[in-house]
C-alpha cells in the first residue's frame, strides 16, 4: 500500500511505522480510538491486537466503552442504509 497514492499510502506508511515498533522493545505503543468502532464491526480486530499484545495502551471515548459492554451483554448493532423504500 505505501507505494499507492492517497490514503492507501498513508496506511502502507503507518504499517511500516507499526511493524518497525513491534520489533522493539523499549517502545510502549499506543491505539487511540474514535468514534462507533464497535459498532462498526472493529470489535475483533481490536480484541485481537490487545489479546497479541500489538498495542500496550488503549485510550478511546466512554461511548466506546458503552458500545463493547452492550455487545457483552447480548446487545447488538446492525448495519443500516439510507436506500431503503419508504
């Protein structure tokens, strides 16, 4: 990806910077999250980094925090289009 154009290269760029953090071990290395992740299905590739130890700090919104509890107690988000028929 880093050799495509627009945000293609930019997340090719943040891989190669990830991937040169992973080999150290002297770097504490942080994910900031924003906005309805869980709910936009990002729930287990988050569980995924943290369980590998891909990422040592974790620093997201309380909505966040409501989103993953809801899902552990059973709740569920749905994917939703505005071209429905009315």
């Amino acid at each position: 990806m880093a050799l495509t154009g627009f945000q293609g290269r930019r997340l090719g760029e943040a891989a190669d910077v990830w991937t040169a953090m992973l080999k150290k071990r002297e770097v504490v290395i942080w994910l900031g999250l924003a906005g309805a992740m869980v709910p936009a299905g990002m729930r287990e590739l988050i569980t995924y980094l943290v369980r590998r130890r891909m990422v040592d700090v974790l620093v997201t919104t309380g909505a966040t925090l409501y989103h993953d509890a809801y899902e552990t107690i059973g709740g569920k988000h749905f994917l939703g289009t505005d071209q429905i028929d009315t």
